[in-house]
C-alpha cells in the first residue's frame, strides 16, 4: 500500500525538518511545496509556522502559495494547520500592523496583552482540553485529554462560534482555543511535532482515517 502523501508549504519562518520527520514518522510521504502547484497528487496538506501574522501572509502572497492554500480549503482537501498556521486560517490579526489572514474561519487573531494572563509570550508546556468527538475512537480521548502539549505564542485565536472549538486551553485565568475544526480542515494551536511521543500519537491518531 502506498503511503499517503502530505504537501508541507514553506513559508521560511517555520522549522520545516521537524514537522517533516513527524508526518514520516506516523506513515507519510512529504513534500516541501515553496510555490503555487497541482494539489490533485497530495493526501494532505499542512501549513505550519513561527513567527509574524504580516510577514507570513505577505510571503503566501508573493510565491502565490495563497493560490494553493486557498484551493485546497476550496476543494476540502485534507489540511492540518500549526501555530502560526492555525492562526492563518483567521479574517485578521493585529500582529505588528493589523493584517487579513486566509479568512476560513471568520474570528480574529488576539494578543495576550490585553489579557490576565501568567505569560505575554507563552513559551512551553500547556495542557488541552479536548472535545470528545474530534477524536474518531473514544480511547483516543481518554489518551490526550488534558495532556501537555509543546506551545510558542504570543497571540491567540479569539474563536467565539463553539461549532469549531475542539480544544481549549488556559493561560493565567484567560482561556483560549488550541484546536479546530472544519470539515476535512484541523488546526493545533501548539506544536505536536514539538511535543513528544504524547504530540507524535495525537498527530497518528488526527489523521487516523489515512491508515484505517
């Protein structure tokens, strides 16, 4: 059987060799995609990320992989976005100068520091609150719910519509949404491929119907 084949884009801010070893760890092929192509061949997509909203946004744009981001969440193809590429997928951020995203989904990006929060950058372990059914089997939820996961962030996804709220999180007493998801489209907003043998079984078992 021939292993699914996932594109990762390249936006030169992100540490692509770690999402990469992940996705082949759990059982995909990669494909480092740094320009507008066919996605027809590809199983899955993923959009990680670290760094500024602006300057992420602007490359998407001057490579035209907006052109093929925007296809493929057209066409419902599989996609997995990561930290900064979670928060992508928003209508805005105010990171640096206010800034639109992919507009996917329809909330805003937020900064902590308007916030009561323990930590305006929230660098390390946090743990998740997950909903039950983004998992496909209930052992599944028993394995991560609550569990720690790896975070980097400064701002965070104010997602107000419960609909797409699978994960939530607290920093301080503030709580906040670390997963999403839409259709064939899932989000983390930590880094499961920074997580551990904990964040390498939640990326197994988020693409479970892969390898079914």
């Amino acid at each position: 059987m021939t292993k699914p084949l996932a594109a990762i884009i390249n936006l030169n801010t992100n540490n692509i060799l770690s999402i990469r070893r992940a996705l082949e760890f759990v059982g995909f092929r990669t494909e480092i995609i740094s320009e507008n192509t066919n996605i027809d061949k590809f199983d899955m997509i993923v959009l990680p990320g670290v760094g500024a909203f602006n300057c992420a946004m602007q490359r998407l744009e001057e490579t035209s992989l907006i052109k093929f981001v925007n296809e493929s969440l057209n066409k419902e193809k599989y996609f997995m976005g990561i930290c900064l590429g979670m928060q992508l997928l928003f209508s805005e951020s105010p990171e640096f100068k206010k800034t639109k995203g992919l507009s996917f989904f329809s909330e805003k990006i937020e900064n902590f520091n308007k916030f009561n929060v323990n930590k305006k950058t929230f660098i390390g372990w946090n743990q998740v609150k997950f909903n039950k059914n983004f998992f496909i089997e209930d052992e599944d939820f028993l394995n991560f719910n609550e569990k720690y996961f790896y975070f980097v962030h400064s701002y965070f996804v104010d997602c107000k519509n419960q609909k797409y709220e699978y994960g939530t999180s607290f920093n301080g007493t503030k709580e906040f949404v670390s997963v999403v998801k839409r259709s064939n489209v899932i989000a983390f907003q930590f880094h499961p491929e920074k997580s551990g043998l904990t964040g390498l079984n939640l990326l197994k078992a988020s693409t479970k119907n892969f390898f079914s």
